[in-house]
C-alpha cells in the first residue's frame, strides 16, 4: 500500500491510500478518485516527501494547513462507489433545491393544494413530518423523501 497526497482541480488537498501506483492511476482514469470535498473527478498527484526510515531520531514536521472547506472536511477514505452515491445524491439534492420553491413546514398544506387544483401546479420542497407525509401518500398525493446527505449529520 502506498499514501499520495492529492490535489484536486479546485485546489483541495488530500490524502488516500492506493494498492500502488498503476492502481492510482487506473482508477484515476476510470473517474473513479473523487475529490472527497467537492466530488470532482480530475485529481492528480500532489508533491510528497517520501516517507525514508533509518536509524536517524525521526524529524518532527509541521503538519501542512488544511484548504477552508466545508463541514464534509473530515471525511474518512470511503469505497469508490460510496464516493460516487455521495455525488449523486448530493446533485440530486442541489437540483431539487435550485428548482423546487421551499414551502418550508407548510409543505403538507401546499402540496394537497395542488393536488386539487387549487393553485398552479409547481415543484415545492419542505417539511413534513411521518404522520404529515403518511397521509399524503394515503390520499394519492406524489411525494417523495429527499435523504440527507452523511455529512449533514455530523
């Protein structure tokens, strides 16, 4: 096994563990090493130390400053595919919240409205809560749950 330090096109900084260097570099070209701060796929190599050992007292060094990035910093080495459903879910989610008005805790209220055609059909997101959303669904209103993203959870 051997660490890289890694970079992505954004300048985010991290490091991941590879079985060697062609393992690297063929998931890197399958798209399948993924910025763990901003998903993107162009990740290259950043410059390393190598790590020598020898009968030297070791060296202590300053640890490198870490990029301002949001609260998913801290995100342990997940599985390719853990990577790929993260960035998935969480486009999903930003599409849902671009397009989508947010009717906040009235989410319930609104949507049957538009279900009887009481005011222009649109796409709403909000709160609702299980006994809310049951309903909805027993009464034949389309709904569906938008699952929180890992990180919002720490």
């Amino acid at each position: 096994m051997i660490k890289f330090a890694l970079r992505c096109v954004h300048g985010h900084e991290f490091e991941s563990w590879f079985q060697s260097g062609e393992a690297f570099e063929m998931q890197s070209k399958a798209g399948r090493v993924l910025c763990p701060f901003c998903q993107a796929p162009d990740v290259t190599k950043a410059i390393m130390a190598p790590a020598v050992t020898g009968k030297r007292a070791p060296v202590e060094t300053k640890p490198r400053a870490q990029p301002q990035t949001p609260s998913n910093s801290n995100v342990a080495l997940l599985d390719p595919r853990d990577l790929e459903a993260r960035a998935l879910l969480g486009a999903f989610r930003r599409h849902i919240f671009k397009e989508a008005e947010d009717v906040g805790t009235r989410f319930a209220e609104e949507a049957r409205k538009i279900h009887e055609g009481l005011v222009e059909e649109r796409p709403i997101h909000g709160q609702a809560n299980v006994e809310e959303a049951r309903a909805l669904i027993e009464e034949g209103i389309d709904i569906m749950p938008i699952p929180p993203l890992p990180d919002e959870f720490n």
